[in-house]
C-alpha cells in the first residue's frame, strides 16, 4: 500500500487502499483519512499541461457550485484538494458504482428509473441556477451512493469540462458523441439544453434500449437523429454554422446528405455503426416493444414516453427545461390511479428523491417554469433568419495525431485552443500562430521574397553542399526527394545562421507584387556528425508536392493548412534565426 497526503503536512493524510480506476487525465483510488477515518475517492492527476489545464478548470466549477447543498441537488460532495510528489489530487466522498455497472449486472424498471430521473433533474436545475454546464452527462457520470442501504439514491461526478453558458461558443465541440446533441453538430447556439438532450439518451439507454445513437461520426450521428427523430427545422439549418456540411439545400428545403454526397463533398472515410434499433420509431419502441402487466405500466409508459419526446426535441429553445419536467406527470405521478399495487411501489420507490428545499417545491417551480416559458417566447421571436453558411471545405487530417478517438470520448474546445476551422470527422484545430502568420503573409506586398530550400533529413547519410536553384514556387519534382522545412522558417526574413554560408536574391525585373518570380541559391552545409549542430525536430518529415503556380495564386487558392502541409511544417529544416 501506498499514502496520499498534502505535501506541507508532517504526516500523510491518506491512505490509498485500492485503485478504482484510471481515465485520460489520471486515476481514482479508493482512501482512508487517517485521522477521522472516513472513506474518500482520490482523483490523482497526471502531470502535464493538458492536466493542470483541467485540473484548474474542475478546481473553478467546483467552487461556483459549492453554494449547492449536495445531497439536495444530487452532486458529489466535494472535500479538499492537495498536492502530494508533484502531483494534484481532489478528495471526494467515496460512492457505489456507477449506473452503466449497475445496468450491465441488472434491468432497471420504470418504476425504478422515475426518481433516477427526478435526482438528475434537480442536478440540473441546481446546475442551471449558476450557470454551469456539465456537458458530460452519460452513464459513467451518474453513481449510485449505496444501492444497498439506499436503492437507487445517485449523484453526479465528474466536473472537469463543465462550462459557464456566457463562455460557450457556437461550435464549440462538446459531450460525448453518442450523447451530443444536434446544436452542437450542427453550430448554432448553445445553452443548458444540451444536458438535457444527454440525460434523455441515458434514460432511454436505461429503458432496456441500448445505446439510443451508437455512431462512428458526427454525420452518422445526425443521420440516425433524422431516422429516430426527424430532420431539424429548416429554420435551424438556415442559421447553423455548419448545416452545407451535412444537409443539402433544394428550393429553400434541406435534405441530410447521401453517404455517398457527403464522403465526396467532405473526403472523408466514414465510420458508421450498425443501427441495433431497426426501423422502429421511440414511441413504438417504448409503448409496445415490451411486455407490461397492468393498464397502470402502460400508461406510465405513455407519460414516460411524453417525457422523453419533449427532453428529445431538436430546437434547443423548445426542449423541455429541468424545472417544466419536475413538473411532467411521470414525475409526479398524478396519471397513475392511487389504489393499484403498481402506485405503491411508485410512492415507495420515490422516497429516496423526496426534498424539502425551497426552490424545489412545487409554487416555486411552477413560478420557475413560468419565468422560462416567457423567456422563451421572447427567444423564438427574436430568432435570426441568417442565411446558409458557405459549405467548409475539407481538410487534410494532421499525419502527427495519433491520438485514438472512440465514441465515449468526450471532445471540448478549451481557452487555450484555437478557434474551430470546418472540420472533419472528429474536428480539426489550425494554431493561432499559424493563423497568425497566414493573415500576415497574404497580406504582404513584398516582392523580393526569398524561398527555402529544404535541408537534408538528419537520418540521411552524410551529404555534401547543395546548390538549390529554383524558379517560382513551381518547383521541379525532385523537391519530394528532399524533407520539409520548419514552420518556424517559414518567414519572410532570413538571418542567416551558422549553418547557412552564404544566401543570393536575384528578383526578375518587372514583375509586381507577389506575382515576381525568384531565383534563389543558397548553399548548405550539411551539419550531420558536427557536435555543434542543433537538436533536430522530432517529427518525421512529410514530402509533399508543391503546386506549379505563381506564388500570388499559391497563396490566394490554398487554404492555410493546405499550404501547411504541402510545405511540410513538423519536418527538420533551415536552421536560421527569422523575423516578421
């Protein structure tokens, strides 16, 4: 065994007794405070920036709903955090297992399901009243305090990609892809509702269904939404970001796109995932795909079904809030008659999510519900009538990112990335400083611009000096045998280093602008063996073609991550000292 503790204490606090599991940014251990003895779960995280980034983060939501009671509105309960040997962890209080286990080893009834869903409802009213967005909503997150002393009591865990609703972009990528909802595919504007659209898939991922969307992609996502749920408004399309990518306009009404449209329009391999539901539609699949013993079942299914279509509803300003479904019949129970065995184990089973909180009483929410479906009305009146956005053209995907991505993965656009580029399959970013640069280059005016050679592949054998003549960007073909320069010397002045002796700019005589051709000789001398020599770039280089055309038309045709690769940034290059 191994302790825990706060680095600055004498003794250590904690003591870890068995490793719960481990995730993307770190484990969780099952411990022991060794003074009051009680039982906690520690979230120790990797080291790393990417860690620290989210470790801060949780660390601020974790704050903003400390004024939540967490046995009211259902969130795990918070101790300390501390950092022990570099690294961070957060103490929490100690639960069952999670829903997905428990689902795996159990079927869950309806009447089982009703104060699971009244609990994660008043999560999210309570989360709605700070603002916050979970934005991580699925079975994993959702535990069972005891299932023994307390059956079916939960909470909700797991708040480090939560986000402040006046922080979240349109397009920003958000929530797992089975449980994402259709304003964030799509690009339009983002709220509370999309924990709604998430909680609903895991009720009905509990209902003996299944995963509701098992999908490989975002348009394999949208298509089986469209075949379960409809297509979207057309007035949602016509001001969604990214509507051209996935749907196809004919006489003012959109159509989703054939796979085989979108693959030639988007260039991408797709990933779809057999849809285990068939041809049947949720109302069919609810009401009558099971077997249920009394009238009363059927017409709570009924009401549990309403539920889930409101919860379901693809205009996000006309979904279901959390306070209008406290308020539904099936959380009520008002629809079921009072003298059937079916009603007493309801009220029975309803004991656990009973609270006596003001805001949660039936006036208040009443008012609550009052108050949003005037906002409401107000939204849906001031809606914009945008135009459709121009289709994204697709991108290459990044050689260097091997990152392994599933459909339990959960996609966040942070404070430190870029901003979001039409993307492919699972997103794409392009740099801000590649960004930056592009800006600066298109507009550029000068003329004598010179064009660097790429330097031989520190894994090649020794080379001698080599006499680089080129004329325009169009370069002969033989560039493909030689690596790509640097991004960092991708720059319109070169100091020479070192490394480069000697550098010649002979400009052809009347040409204007970024239209003049160049003629460029510059010797290198090959610095493989030489203890002097920099660090070479640790990523392979990529060989691309570069197109024949002036550079002016080099630079207004391609797009910047096009330009990009085609010039091989990550590749070891000219090693020279550049400036803008």
């Amino acid at each position: 065994m191994s302790t825990y503790g706060c680095g600055c204490a004498a003794q250590c606090k904690y003591k870890v007794l068995q490793l719960l599991g481990e995730g993307s940014c770190g484990k969780v251990a099952k411990g022991r405070n060794r003074y009051t003895k009680e039982l906690v779960a520690l979230k120790v995280q990797k080291k790393g920036m990417h860690e620290d980034y989210f470790y801060k983060k949780e660390l601020e939501n974790l704050d903003l709903i400390r004024p939540l009671d967490p046995d009211t509105f259902n969130l795990i309960r918070f101790i300390e955090h501390f950092e022990f040997k570099s690294h961070r962890c957060l103490a929490f209080e100690l639960l069952d297992q999670s829903v997905l286990e428990h689902l795996n080893k159990c079927d869950i009834s309806l009447n089982q399901m009703r104060p699971m869903a009244k609990q994660l409802l008043v999560s999210l009213f309570g989360l709605k009243s700070v603002g916050l967005m979970h934005t991580d909503i699925k079975l994993d997150n959702i535990m069972l305090v005891d299932q023994e002393k307390q059956p079916f009591k939960l909470k909700l865990i797991d708040f480090g990609v939560a986000k402040h609703r006046d922080r979240v972009r349109p397009g920003s990528i958000l929530q797992p892809l089975g449980y994402r909802s259709p304003e964030v595919v799509l690009g339009l504007p983002l709220g509370e509702s999309v924990d709604m659209w998430s909680l609903a898939c895991c009720l009905a991922t509990c209902f003996k269904v299944g995963y509701v969307f098992p999908c490989g992609s975002e348009f394999d996502l949208l298509t089986k939404i469209v075949k379960f749920l409809g297509k979207p408004p057309d007035e949602l399309l016509n001001q969604a970001m990214y509507s051209k990518q996935y749907f196809v306009q004919e006489k003012s009404k959109w159509r989703l796109k054939t796979p085989q449209e979108y693959k030639k329009s988007s260039g991408e391999n797709l990933r779809i995932v057999a849809d285990t539901l068939g041809n049947t539609t949720l109302q069919k699949l609810i009401k009558h795909t099971f077997r249920h013993n009394s009238c009363s079942e059927f017409t709570d299914r009924e009401a549990f079904y309403d539920l889930l279509k409101r919860m379901f509803e693809l205009d996000p300003l006309k979904r279901i809030t959390p306070a209008e479904a406290l308020l539904h019949p099936f959380i009520t129970m008002e629809h079921l008659p009072p003298s059937e065995d079916y009603t007493q184990e309801a009220h029975d089973l309803m004991k656990v999510a009973q609270t006596d909180h003001v805001d949660l009483q039936t006036e208040n929410l009443k008012k609550a519900a009052q108050c949003e479906e005037k906002k409401r009305a107000e939204a849906l009146l001031s809606r914009p009538s945008a135009p459709p956005q121009p289709a994204p053209q697709p991108i290459v995907p990044d050689k260097f990112d091997n990152t392994e991505y599933t459909e339990q993965s959960t996609y966040v656009v942070t404070d430190l990335e870029a901003e979001r580029v039409p993307r492919s399959t699972f997103g794409r970013f392009v740099p801000r400083a590649l960004r930056e640069f592009w800006s600066r280059l298109r507009q550029s005016t000068r003329t004598n611009r010179p064009v660097l050679p790429r330097s031989p592949s520190p894994n090649s054998p020794s080379l001698a000096e080599h006499d680089v003549m080129k004329s325009d960007l169009g370069v002969q073909d033989q560039i493909q045998d030689r690596p790509s320069p640097c991004l960092s010397t991708l720059k319109t002045k070169i100091r020479p280093s070192p490394h480069v002796l000697k550098s010649e700019t002979k400009p052809r005589p009347s040409k204007r602008g970024l239209e003049s051709s160049l003629k460029t000789k510059i010797h290198l001398k090959c610095c493989a063996g030489e203890s002097s020599a920099p660090a070479a770039c640790p990523h392979p280089p990529i060989v691309g073609q570069i197109p024949r055309m002036p550079l002016g038309q080099l630079l207004t045709d391609m797009s910047p991550f096009s330009l990009y690769l085609a010039l091989g940034a990550g590749a070891s290059g000219v090693r020279g000292h550049a400036e803008l």
